[in-house]
C-alpha cells in the first residue's frame, strides 16, 4: 500500500510540474543563414553578426553557441536577453588556408521552446595568386 501511495504521489507531482505553462522566451533571428559571396583567400578572417531578439515574455538565456569545426569562431550575448531586448552571435571564419566552397552551421542552445537553433555560414574563397618560377639557363 506504501508503494502504491509513493507512485500515486509521484504521478500528481510530475503532472504539476509539466502542467506549469508559464511564460517562455522565444528567440527571433533576423536571419538563419548569411552567404559571404566570394571572398577572397587573403582576407584572412572574415565576421557576420546574427541579430536576435525576445519576442517571449520571460528572459531569454543563450546557454551555448558551437560551430562546426575548429575554422569558424562564434561569440554571443551572455547575459539573459529580457522580454524585448536583443542579441547578437558574432561567427567569424577564417578563409586562410582553405579555397573553394564553404558552409559551415552553428548550434545555439537556449532555454526557448525553440531549441536548439541552427545558423548557418556559407561562401566561396578564392585561393591566393602563386608566384610562377620560371626556369633560366
């Protein structure tokens, strides 16, 4: 009988807790997906900034932003984001070293029903002029 009173009571306070629909964030991006066009290899590194704002009624919490790879670098907003109020994320890839094509995505996980988001980055870098050696007798 205890443990029928035991489950009884667990079943009633995990229906009160997912019963709880309180306010929620919502996160809205200006855009998902940036294209850099062609860009060329000497550049070295080049940023794009993803605005966003709350447009939920409780504050908005940016917990973690990750890029694909190791070539693409992003920064975010840190503080909770308020009803309202907007953010950025900062994804900058560096184009050093890698000609051709590129798209690369980036994960923002957050506490919105929307979760996780995914970014993208995509363009082509043209490579570097090589010096042509020419051969003398």
């Amino acid at each position: 009988m205890k443990r029928l009173s035991f489950f009884a009571l667990l079943l009633c306070f995990t229906a009160f807790c997912f019963a709880q629909d309180g306010p929620k964030p919502v996160l809205s991006f200006a855009e998902k997906s940036y294209d850099f066009g062609t860009v060329k290899e000497e550049a070295g590194k080049i940023t794009h900034e993803f605005t966003f704002s709350n447009t939920g009624k409780a504050p908005l919490v940016i917990q973690q932003v990750t890029a694909s790879c190791g070539c693409t670098t992003p920064s975010w907003t840190k503080e909770p984001i308020a009803p309202g109020a907007k953010g950025t994320i900062t994804v900058t890839y560096s184009a050093a070293g890698r000609p051709g094509s590129f798209q690369k995505s980036i994960t923002v996980t957050n506490n919105s029903a929307e979760n996780p988001v995914i970014l993208t980055i995509k363009g082509q870098v043209t490579p570097k002029a090589t010096a042509q050696v020419t051969a003398t007798k």
